[in-house]
C-alpha cells in the first residue's frame, strides 16, 4: 500500500519494488495515479531479501561451521503438517504445525508465544533504558566517515 497524499512528492525517478509490482496493471495503474514513468526492477518481488542477501555479504563473520543444511541433508528431509487450535485464550489460534525430521518443529499462525509451548514473559520492557541504548550505544563514524553530518537530539 501507498500512502501519498500528493504524488508530486514522490519525485522524479521512482523504483517500484514488491510482488504486486510484477502485475503490469497495478504498475500502469501506478504510473497514471501519480503521473509518472516507474522503474520496476526484473526482481521487484524480491528486493528484500536482495537487500538482506547483500547485508548479509556485508557483515558476514567467519565462523566454524554452518547450520544450513547439506543438499543430502535437504534431499532426505521429510516433514508432515497438521493443523491444531492452540485454545489456551479465547482467541483460539489455528496453528499449522510442521514436524520435521530429527524431531524438530515449526509452528506458525500463534498470535502469542504461548501457542508455540513458551511462557507469556509478563515483565513489561523499559522502553527507556531500549531507546537510550539504541541512540547512544552505537560508536560514531570518524568525522571523514560521517559524510552527512552529526545529528543531535534535543534535550540530552
Ligand atoms: S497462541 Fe496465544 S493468542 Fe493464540 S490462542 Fe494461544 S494463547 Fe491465545
């Protein structure tokens, strides 16, 4: 979904990016709401995770070993699936259970993570204490790497 409350806003060269955008409707639909010519990539429908594969090159670490699995591995999988209602709240979840060979498991469709057999953790976060570790945790660039400039915040 786009939310712009006017196209002009968008600017002049616009990349287009998701599944939806491989539907050429949806992309000339695009193009003649905000006025435009878009550019929609060959990989549109998978521009994320191109970018997580990038980011991944990027900060790859060396380490022992893998937990990928082997293509054998891969070849010999076996898994079944089975639906179930988790029915511990009145929001009883439908919950699609894979079981996987090597007794391991992979429930999606909980809402909580009580649906996956974990206890509600019912200590509230200190947003505080998150946020302040998040601005002032990082290690600055050096002043030749921070090419945009500093940024303050107001009030520290
Ligand atoms: S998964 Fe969580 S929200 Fe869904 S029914 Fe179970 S307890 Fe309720």
């Amino acid at each position: 979904m786009i939310k712009v409350a006017d196209a002009s806003e968008l600017g002049h060269h616009i990349v287009v990016q998701g599944g939806t955008f491989y539907n050429n409707a949806v992309l000339r639909s695009f193009e003649k709401i905000a006025d435009c010519h878009a550019i929609r990539p060959d990989i549109a429908g998978i521009m994320g995770a191109f970018g997580a594969a990038l980011i991944a090159r990027e900060r790859y670490v060396e380490c022992e070993g893998t937990t990928m699995l082997s293509i054998d591995e891969i070849q010999r999988l076996e898994y079944s699936t089975s639906m179930a209602k988790c029915g511990l709240c009145t929001n009883n979840c439908r919950l699609t259970i894979n079981k996987f060979s090597g007794n391991r498991r992979f429930i999606t469709g909980n809402r909580c993570e009580r649906g996956i057999g974990k206890e509600k953790d019912r200590t509230p976060p200190n947003l505080f204490d998150y946020k302040l570790k998040r601005y002032f945790d990082y290690e600055p660039l050096s002043p030749q790497e921070a090419r945009r400039g500093t940024i303050g915040f107001p009030g520290f």
